[in-house]
C-alpha cells in the first residue's frame, strides 16, 4: 500500500514536472522566458489576462496605455481557447508573430491597431479557420489577416483575386523575420510592421470585412467618448442611435479606411465613399461573431469558388 502510494506521488510529480517544462520549452525568446519567471514564476503556466497585460506593460517598452495592452491580451494573445487566461503557449505564438520580448508590444501595436484611436485594425480577424475564411470574403481585392492552422507561429494574409478568369482565395503567410515582416513565397519587403505590407500592396488589397474585434471595441471607444463628454473631433454620437462617423485616416489599404459607420442595434452599415472598394451594407448577427453581406444587386453568384 506505501509502495503504491509513492509510486503515485512519483508518478504525479513527474508528471508536473514534464508539463511544466513542455510548456517553458516553448518560449523559444530567452528574453520572454525570463520575464514569464520573473513575473509569475516557473511553475505557472496560465494566468489571467489582466495579470498578464498589467506585468507586460511594466516590463516592455512603453508605446501603449495599459487599457491598449489588455485589448491586446485578449484579441491577439488569448486566442487558443479565449477562456480569458494567457498560456505559455500562447506567449510563446505571439513573441514568434510579432518578437522579440522587447519589442513586442511595438510590432504588435503597430501592426493591428490604429495609431490615432488605438482600436484594433478592421481587418484583423484572428483564429479563423481557412473555410470561415472563404465565407467572409468573396469579391476580388477583399483581404484579411487571421492566425495560421497548420503554422501556429505565423500570421496568414487570405485574399481574393482572379486567376484565369475565376475569383480565387489565396492564403500567403506572413513570416516575422529580424528585418520585418515578409510574405513568404513572394516578393517584396521586408516591412517594419503589417499595417505597412498592407499598405504596399494595397492594388491587390483594396477592401475588407470588419472583425467582431473591430466592432466591439468601436462601440466601446464611441460609449466611452459619450460618458466622459470629452468627444473626439473624427467620432460624433446621435442620440439613442449610437451614430458613429469616423473620418478616413491612411486609404482604405492601410488600417482605417471606413468612411463612415451607422451603428444601429445590431447591425453596422458602412456608406460608401465614392471610388473605394467593398460592400456597402454588412448585417453583424446578435452575437456579433458573424457578418453577412446584404445584397447590393450585382447577382453575386459564386459557383465558380471551390474551396
């Protein structure tokens, strides 16, 4: 009975040990590792988002406030089970799409959120799988950046355009390399963060879906504008319809080129500002997780997509 009972405990605490080391294992930045140590100790390996923005915002360069840094533990790194904790696994995926440790928060920032609002790219979509993908966009010129299935430690580029006549879906990675970032397989770059690959291939890039990510945090910055009755002169509020006006700022290609948003209930209508691509009118679903195109007249029909 003693004997069987410490072969338990032997076994138990070898098994800690091997979880333990194969989750610190993955954080390939010696940098990352250490701060992981130094601010939650080696044994721990999931903590809660907060806890985690809050330590990282004080060990890293400061380009983002503290509230900018949550939004980005819980877009951009918890992004495995989105259980609102961040793993060592996920430190480890996000310090290889946008490391090293000390300039993570800088990539990071620049790359998916707005210089000027501080609200998260529209066209960022995270963990979304290549056939979610395929139903988001359609129309030749749309793009958008979400996490990489089979390359964890990469981002993809998915974006539409014809190819023999047909409209195709094209998935590029994007590698993050110790000069920028490069789409591999292609010409071109590198460049200092993805908002600029975007920008330098806005030909090809010309419109996009927004992200759940997008709009929550809009709505929340307009809610916010209108509680503190501060105002910010590109936002304008009215009444009880939630009306948000945001100027363009960069081209439609570069991060922030709605024109303008009706945020009515729920549902988001993006106007049209004359000569840019993209659809006009988008229906968001009540759990804002979805978006479906309304029909503009053009008799979309798309048999020739096979994916």
């Amino acid at each position: 009975s003693c004997l069987c009972i410490a072969v338990v405990l032997w076994l138990t605490v070898r098994l800690t040990l091997t979880i333990v080391m194969s989750g610190l294992s993955v954080l390939k930045d010696s940098a990352g590792e250490a701060f992981w140590k130094k601010s939650f100790g080696a044994d721990e390996t999931k903590v809660g988002v907060d806890e985690f923005a809050a330590a990282l915002s004080q060990a890293s360069e400061s380009v983002c406030s503290l509230k900018v840094v949550q939004s980005m533990a819980r877009y951009v790194v918890d992004v495995l089970d989105s259980d609102g904790k961040v793993s060592v696994q996920e430190f480890g995926m996000f310090l290889a799409r946008f490391g090293p440790f000390e300039r993570c928060l800088r990539k990071c920032f620049k790359s998916l959120f707005d210089n000027k609002t501080c609200i998260i790219v529209p066209w960022y979509h995270g963990s979304i799988s290549r056939s979610q993908t395929a139903k988001i966009i359609r129309r030749e010129g749309e793009f958008l950046v979400r996490f990489s299935e089979k390359f964890p430690d990469k981002l993809t580029l998915a974006f539409i355009k014809t190819k023999n006549g047909k409209l195709v879906c094209k998935n590029a990675l994007i590698a993050n390399g110790k000069d920028g970032y490069a789409l591999i397989g292609q010409s071109g770059g590198p460049w200092g963060d993805i908002q600029e690959l975007i920008a330098a291939n806005k030909k090809e890039l010309r419109s996009y879906v927004p992200s759940p990510f997008h709009e929550k945090m809009t709505l929340e910055f307009s809610a916010e504008q209108k509680a503190s009755g501060s105002g910010y002169d590109e936002f304008t509020e009215d009444g009880a319809d939630a009306d948000a006006s945001k100027a363009a700022h960069g081209g439609a290609a570069g991060g922030s080129g709605y024109e303008e948003f009706d945020f009515d209930g729920s549902s988001a209508t993006k106007k049209a500002a004359g000569g840019g691509g993209g659809y006009e009118e988008f229906d968001f679903d009540a759990d804002s997780t979805t978006a479906a195109k309304k029909n503009d007249g053009a008799g979309d029909a798309y048999s020739e997509f096979n994916f």
